[in-house]
C-alpha cells in the first residue's frame, strides 16, 4: 500500500495524464538542473509540462487512468513531456530544443491516447507541420475542385458576355 505522499503523487499524475491526450518520454541521465529548468521553461511557453517521474509510480497512474498500454516504457530515468495540445508542436520544440542546445537528452518514445509511440514515430511527428498548417492544406484541398467547377460553370457566362461587350463597342463606332 502507498504511503500518504506516494497516493498524493499518484493522484497528481492521474489528473495530468486525465488533461493530457499525448506525452513524449524522455531519458534525462547526465542533465544538469540548470538544463531542466530550462528545457521546462521553454516548453511550458508551449503549454507542456515537463516532469520527472517514478517509474512505479507513472505505472500506477497509467494503468489507473486507462493507459495500461504505455506502462512498458517506464524503465530508468524517465520524464514526460505532458501535452495539451498540438503535440507536432511540442515534439518540435523538444527536438529542438536538445539539438540547439546539445543536451544528452533522449527520446525513449511516447503515448498518444492510449497508443504506445516509438522513438521513430515522435521523431516523424517532429516533422509534421503544425495543426492550423494542416487543416489550411485541407480546406485548400477542398476549395480547389469547388472553385474549378464554378469557373467551368462561368466560362460560357463570361464568353458571351465578352462577345456582347465588343458588339457594343462596334455599334457606338458606326454613329
């Protein structure tokens, strides 16, 4: 049975996982607290929390909260980078974040929803473009066929239209 302080992390954790649809786990071995408190900033400036966590503890508050499959990945120094929102965003300002920074941070993989993430699928989701780029590409895709049809439908229209203009300019010629 967990100790009183041990329940009241586990509660904590429970309620983070509950508000947040995606996290990337990370190695954080050889960083000093000056790289973390860095790394948190930056990435709460992108509505991510950053914490250290217990392995059995994360376990716990998994499998509590339904995500029994991501609790494989709790082995050694873990954090998770708990996200909101947009997680393209958040696994491309983590990404570069360690590289412009030369940290030894490593990507150990991620959860979106209950699915277990590899490290190659967040390193591929670093390189996504963000949400509003993607649902912009989207409507363009839609609009493209709508606005093709209405100049097919405009053509003969504005053909006759062209043709009437001239001839009106030919009869204002003749008096």
């Amino acid at each position: 049975m967990p100790t009183e302080k041990k329940q009241k992390i586990i509660t904590n954790l429970e309620q983070t996982f509950a508000q947040s649809n995606s996290g990337i786990m990370t190695d954080y071995r050889g960083l000093k607290t000056s790289d973390v408190v860095a790394l948190r900033r930056k990435l709460r400036e992108n509505g991510v929390e950053f914490h250290i966590v217990k392995n059995n503890l994360a376990r716990i508050a998994a499998k509590n909260k339904g995500k029994d499959q991501i609790g494989s990945i709790f082995e050694g120094p873990l954090a998770i980078a708990f996200v909101k929102g947009d997680v393209s965003k958040a696994a491309k300002v983590l990404t570069e974040h360690i590289a412009a920074s030369k940290l030894t941070l490593a990507i150990k993989g991620g959860f979106m929803g209950n699915k277990l993430l590899t490290q190659r699928e967040v390193a591929t989701i670093a390189t996504l473009p963000s949400r509003e780029v993607l649902l912009a590409k989207v409507m363009a895709g839609v609009q493209s066929p709508l606005y093709a049809i209405m100049n097919q439908l405009n053509a003969p229209l504005r053909g006759f239209m062209t043709v009437l203009q001239e001839r009106m300019k030919q009869l204002e010629g003749v008096k």
